[in-house]
C-alpha cells in the first residue's frame, strides 16, 4: 500500500514542528551565542519552516542541525 503524498506531509510537518519547539529555547537573548551560532541558528529555523513545500516525499532529506545544538 503506497501512503498519499499529502499524508507523507502532514507527518514531516508534526515532526518539523518537534524540532522547531526544540530549537525555541536556543532562541532567547540570553542564551549567549556568536552571531556565527546565531545566524546558523536563524538559517536552520528557516529551512525548518520552508521543509514542507520544499521535501520530496520520494527522497526525504531533514535540514542539518546545527552540531553545537546537539
């Protein structure tokens, strides 16, 4: 049985959305980052947020986190 690609989507996105809330705290002024970190950090939430329109549900490749948020 082959899944709708609609329903593909809707999936990555509750997943998307996991990683957007888990990226929410690095956002905080507080939190002492370089403005390198910060810019990686903006470019990452937006790739996070463009995800949906622009995955193919064929070849599903994430937005590569930032290795200093691991």
């Amino acid at each position: 049985m082959t899944v709708p690609n609609d329903i593909i989507i809707d999936n990555l996105r509750n997943e998307r959305d996991a990683y957007l809330v888990y990226s929410d705290p690095w956002m905080a002024s507080d939190r002492g980052l370089t403005q390198e970190q910060t810019d990686e950090l903006l470019a990452y939430r937006q790739a996070l947020r463009d995800f949906p329109a622009t995955v193919d549900p064929e070849a599903i490749v994430w937005p590569v986190i930032p290795t200093w948020m691991v």
